[in-house]
C-alpha cells in the first residue's frame, strides 16, 4: 500500500483553504481524503469515511465529517459538513437513539441546514478524541477481517496497536460501541472492526493517514508471507460473446423487472475472477454474504449464476430460481425485524457465468461498473480469505438488516 503523502501536495490544500477562510486543517482533511479515496483497495463506492475536529474563533468546537453521497476521490470542503460537538457528546450517555432520532440529532447541530447528511458513524467520529479520523474497507484487511480468528489474526499482526470490536450494525450501536471500546483502551491507535474495516487516528492528518496505511500494509505483509497472493485491481481481459449478451439483456428485461426501461452490462474477466468461478464451492462460498456489509445495498447478497452455454430459456429459469432463493431469504429474516419490511426487487446485481467471467448489473452505466467493481473486488477477497482459512462474512440475519435498513436504503434513493 503505497503512501501518498507528498508535502508540498499537502501545502497547496492549506493555502486553498485559508484563501477560501476555512481551516488548515479542513484543507489538510480535503487532502487525505482524497488520496485515501483514490486507492479502489482502500474504498469503493462510499466505503468509507473521514472526519476532523477543529475550533472555531470563539472557542466552539466542531467536527467536519463525510457527508452522504459524497465520493471520498473528489470530495471538497461542501462534503465534510460541520456539526457542533458539544450537543453529540451529551448525548451519548441519554439514553439509545434509533438511527432515524440519530439522524435528527445530527441535523439539528449542523452549521448549515442545507449541509448533507453527515455519515451514519459520524458520532463514532465525534466521540474519538483524536483531531483526526480515518476510517477505509481495505482489500486486505477484509480478508482478515471476515475470519472466525479474526481477533487472533489482529492481535497476531498488531498486537495491542489496535483494538478488536466484534461486529456491530453500522450507525447509533457502533457508534456507541466504538466509543466503549476506546475508552477501554485509550492509547490504541485504530479499531479493528470484524467483517467490517478499519479505523484509524491522529493528531495530525498525516498521523492518522500514515496509521492506516502502514496497518494496510501489514495486512498485505501477513497475506504475502503466508505465500498468498492479494493482486491488486485486475483490467478485464476479455469480452462478453454477442450471443450470451444478447439473451441476458432479454432475459433481465423480462416481465416486472427492475430493468424494463433499460439495462447495462458490465463485463469482467479477470484471472482473480476465472480462479473464483472455477472454485468447485462456487456456489456454496457464494451465498454466504457481501465481503462488507455496505456492499449488500449495491449487490444484494448473493449472486445469480449461469453457465457460458446459457439461452435466453435457461437464464429466465435461473432468474426464477434466484427470485425464489431471494424470497425465501427475505421471508426468514423480515419477521425478524424491528419494523415492518417491504420486499425489496428479487432481481440480482451481479451474474457469475461459471469459468468465463461476471457480469455487473444497472440501470445505466454507472450502476453496473458499480456492481462490477464489487464483484471483482470480492473474488479477489474470497481468493485469499479461502487460503487463508475460510472467508466468514456477517450472518444472514445481519446481513438482512443491512439490506434492509432505512438509512442505507436512502443511499441510493438520493443516487
């Protein structure tokens, strides 16, 4: 993991934001954003967030973090909206928040009221003391992460560096988790979060980027030493046939389907990708869940799969079959629930083609490369997660929740 820091880079951010009136440090957070954001096997797609807390003139102090819909790649200071810190810190001992009064407590103590909202673990943010506060999806530390040792593989690489939280639903209760657990060990310098990611902080904006990627890094280093390979994003090598593409388009076009009134493709075939599809588990290591749970909202949670012979017949069944694989899911899990849940559509993100290659699904373009960009990243992780032990993401009740919670679900509303 490659450390792109660059001083005179980290200069010019400073200047812009003092030209502008802002803060040093909110240019210094603009910056590492946005070298964080760049990486794909550090995030993908909103998987992740950054914060850092500053004092204002008259001694107020607030905290600048990600705000919803805001790519970490490109993000400028309107991302990073400000919320005052007092109010959030008396609230964490007043009792349990649902996400949606967390969301208003955000709102209420915004500087500006047509700011964004702020990330769902934007209190997490607020309650660490450090000025600084990153927080990515690393590629390597998924593979880490979505072990049942996962605390034992930590504790292994960092010893008492970082902290183990075992996993927590994104929002309010990692929030409050997250504080707890820092609180008990107060000199760590990040959060190890299981089938989650990591978290990282500083003093400084270098501090806290510098943390996370040398703990990246030595993730990779315990991969590689174990004579495992990580590559990093594989290009496509290869192309769809005509015929195949022809009879997806006419096959996921059909009946009541999210992509009546146009669909995309996104084709990958990769070697990470061919080494998955080939796994004689495929199936199986499938459905066991999304590498991080965010992923669930882009991808559902499982593929559907085909093989490179299939006609447009065969695809409406294997269609059929996903339909009623997706509906058995939602009909164990929503009972469950805290609130009543509405079926979401039973229609799949990705199609794996057996020994070829995947296939990202949208509405338009940008969707499917989404999707796409998931799904490659994903083989690469059950490649490594398979070989080192077993890939064990959350569960399917968690997972569930994730899918289906309300906050999450506003995500791609907005988009």
């Amino acid at each position: 993991m490659q450390n792109l820091w660059n001083d005179q880079d980290a200069q010019t951010y400073i200047d812009q934001a003092l030209a502008k009136g802002q803060p040093a440090d909110l240019g210094l957070r603009v910056y590492t954003s946005r070298i964080i954001g760049q990486v794909p096997d550090l995030v993908l797609h909103g998987g992740g967030n950054t914060s850092v807390k500053v004092t204002q003139d008259d001694g107020t102090r607030i905290i600048h973090v990600k705000g919803s819909g805001w790519d970490l790649e490109t993000i400028e200071a309107p991302g990073l909206p400000a919320v005052y810190l007092e109010p959030l810190h008396e609230a964490r001992h007043q009792g349990r928040l649902s996400d949606p009064e967390m969301v208003a407590l955000l709102r209420k103590n915004l500087l500006e009221a047509d700011a964004p909202n702020p990330s769902v673990e934007a209190l997490l943010h607020a309650y660490l003391p450090d000025t600084f506060v990153d927080h990515t999806h690393s590629t390597a530390v998924l593979v880490l992460a979505d072990q049942d040792n996962s605390e034992e593989i930590m504790r292994e690489i960092y010893g008492d560096r970082l902290a183990f939280l075992p996993y927590v639903m994104p929002g309010y209760d990692l929030s409050i988790a997250g504080a707890d657990l820092f609180d008990q060990f107060p000199d760590c310098q990040g959060l190890w979060l299981k089938n989650h990611g990591l978290f990282t902080f500083g003093a400084t904006a270098k501090e806290s980027y510098d943390r996370m990627i040398d703990f990246v890094t030595e993730a990779e280093n315990y991969i590689s030493a174990k004579g495992i390979a990580l590559p990093g994003p594989e290009k496509s090598d290869g192309s769809l046939n005509d015929t195949l593409r022809e009879n997806l388009q006419a096959a996921l076009q059909n009946g009541a389907s999210p992509f009546a009134n146009g669909i995309a493709l996104d084709f990958r075939t990769t070697p990470s990708i061919r080494a998955y599809l080939s796994n004689p588990a495929l199936e199986e290591i499938s459905m066991r869940g999304t590498a991080t749970p965010d992923h669930v909202i882009r991808i559902k949670p499982f593929p559907m799969i085909i093989d490179e012979n299939s006609n447009e017949g065969t695809i409406l069944a294997a269609i059929a079959d996903y339909q009623q694989k997706y509906s058995a899911y939602f009909n164990r899990n929503a009972p469950n629930a805290s609130e009543p849940k509405v079926q979401l559509d039973a229609w799949p993100r990705i199609v794996m083609i057996r020994n070829v290659g995947l296939v990202g699904l949208g509405k338009d373009a940008k969707a499917a490369a989404i999707a796409g960009d998931l799904g490659e990243q994903t083989a690469r992780i059950i490649n490594a997660a398979e070989k080192i032990g077993r890939f064990q993401p959350i569960n399917e009740a968690d997972l569930f929740d994730m899918e289906y919670w309300s906050l999450e679900q506003a995500k791609l509303q907005k988009k």
